[in-house]
C-alpha cells in the first residue's frame, strides 16, 4: 500500500516539474509587450521612434527622448542628447539623427559680425547652451540657399539650415518658428557686412541681413 501511494506522489511531482520547467522556457513569459524588439523598453528615458515631434514635448524631454517628423523625403529621427538645468533655466541639445547634425539651445541675439568675430559658438561662455557636450566641435551654422549650392565660392551641397529646415527643425525645436538666426555665410563682397540668414517662420534663406544684433544664434556640431 505504502508502495503504491509513494509511487502516486512521485507521479505527480515528475508532472509538476515538468509543468513547471515547460513555463520557464516559455518564450512569451516574462516579456515585457509594451516594448518592441530592439526598440526601448517601458523603463528607459525617452520613447520609441514613432512618436511624432511636437516642440512643446521635446522642450521638456528627457536626454534620450526620440521622436520623428514627416518630411517630404520621408520620417526623420530626433534625439535629445543633453539637458542641463540651471537655477534660472533648462538647455537641451537635440540631434538630426538622419544628418547627423546637433542643435545647440538658443545662445542669445547676436549679430553676424559678432557671432564670427568673437567665435561665440566655441566660446566656454556658452557651455550649457552646448550640453557641455565637449566630444563635438560646434561652429556657426552656414545658411547659404540651395540654388547656391556649388557657387560663388560656397560647397557643393546643402547648408545646415537648408539640411535641418528639410529634416523638420520646426517640428522640433520649440521658439524656432518665431525668430531669425545667423549664418556664417556671406551673401556679399567681403566687407559690406551682408550676410544670410534662416527664416524661422517660413524656414527660407534670407539675403541681406546681418542681424543688427537681433537675430538669434543656435550652434551646430558634427
């Protein structure tokens, strides 16, 4: 009798391990499904990239926020890739992800003339705006139009602002779409204090204009 009931609870405890052994190799279990593969999971700063930018989001963002804007060539990524908070305010630095270009936070109004002269965007003054990032090498951004591209003396490609105007920076960063900035290009002879400049309003190229002071800075990296 005493052999038959061992053998009954031996029975049952080899077909609970084996329950329990085919629960453990379970693929789905334990698997976090508010996360797709390879994507960030429900714990990491930031989000998925297939959250649509909106500016007054991104300026509150976390570093490592992601989110995409709908561009005529097709869905461009954007990171927040630094956040430095001071008594007085927040700076953040975001990233083009398709160009590969950061943005630095606003530098302040400044003219063209003094933005080049005195290097502002290598300047440590300006750090925080930076990100404190020091892995980069910030300038001045170029703003020359496209139907410039590969004369009077300037690249064969597009400008920054002509790359991140067509990657959606005003879908992104917030403030942008109600100022002008600087340029480091030249729109005349040397000398007559002419420059270009981005429209953040319409996101064109404007000619002749050398800030008088006015005009925002925000500073690129690569």
């Amino acid at each position: 009798m005493k052999t038959k009931i061992t053998s009954i609870l031996i029975g049952i405890l080899l077909a609970t391990a084996a329950f329990l052994l085919a629960q453990a190799l379970s693929p789905n279990r334990g698997a976090d499904l508010s996360a797709s593969p390879g994507g960030p999971r429900s714990g990491d700063a930031g989000t998925s990239a297939t959250e649509t930018c909106d500016p007054q989001t991104v300026a509150k963002a976390a570093k490592g926020y992601t989110c995409v804007v709908k561009t005529k060539s097709g869905s461009v990524a954007w990171r927040v890739e630094a956040v430095i908070s001071t008594e007085t305010r927040t700076f953040r630095v975001v990233k083009d992800l398709k160009s590969g270009l950061y943005v630095s936070d606003d530098l302040g109004k400044h003219s063209h003339e003094t933005a080049k002269k005195e290097n502002l965007c290598q300047s440590p003054d300006y750090s925080n705006q930076k990100g404190n990032l020091r892995s980069v090498t910030w300038r001045l951004p170029s703003g020359y139009p496209r139907s410039l591209n590969g004369k009077n003396g300037f690249p064969n490609h597009d400008s920054d602002f002509v790359t991140l105007e067509d990657d959606g920076i005003r879908q992104v960063v917030s403030g942008v779409a109600s100022k002008y900035f600087v340029s480091s290009s030249e729109a005349g002879k040397t000398g007559d204090f002419m420059s270009y400049g981005f429209d953040g309003e319409f996101g064109g190229i404007d000619a002749g204009c050398n800030g008088n002071g006015m005009a925002s800075l925000r500073c690129v990296a690569q």
